[in-house]
C-alpha cells in the first residue's frame, strides 16, 4: 500500500472527501516527524510506537575496495509494533 491507496481507503472508510483524507494523513505524518525531531515518541497505542535512537560514529569498510571509512554519527527513526499489530500479524494471543 502507498500514500494514495491509504489516502483512497481512509476517504471511503470515513465517507469523506480525498482532499480531507489527504490532509489528515499530511498532517499525521508532519506531527509524528515533529514529535521525533523533537527527540520525544509517538504512541498510537495498540499499533505501535516510533521512537529516535541515536547511531555512534564508526568505521566501516567501502565493500567494493576494502578502504577503512569513517561513518558519521546519526540519528535513526525507529518503530516498535504494539501487542495488537503483532497479533494481527502472528496470530498469537
């Protein structure tokens, strides 16, 4: 699924316009990437929760000609599925 499939499923399912459902969907994606910036998590309870964590700087070697590299050190957007997402996804219980 892409950002128009989920943009056409939100606009049947809420019986709303696409422009409308556009616009929620822009505006849950710029408050979780705020949120994040901000070095602070996002919950949506029983999906899921994004968090930042932060990557160190390291070494590394270029795999094409085995030169050492330097790796800078970066922030990474990450996501850890709630209890209900994993049992959708497993059927466990």
């Amino acid at each position: 699924m892409n950002k128009a499939t989920l943009i056409d499923k939100i606009a049947n399912d809420a019986g709303i316009t696409k422009n409308a459902a556009a616009t929620a969907v822009d505006s849950l994606i710029e408050g979780i990437t705020r949120t994040l910036k901000k070095n602070q998590r996002v919950t949506l309870v029983g999906f899921g929760t994004f968090s930042v964590s932060k990557r160190k700087a390291r070494t590394g070697r270029n795999p094409q000609t085995g030169e050492t590299i330097k790796i800078k050190a970066k922030k990474a957007a990450r996501f850890k599925p709630g209890k209900q997402l994993e049992v959708a996804l497993n059927g466990k219980k």
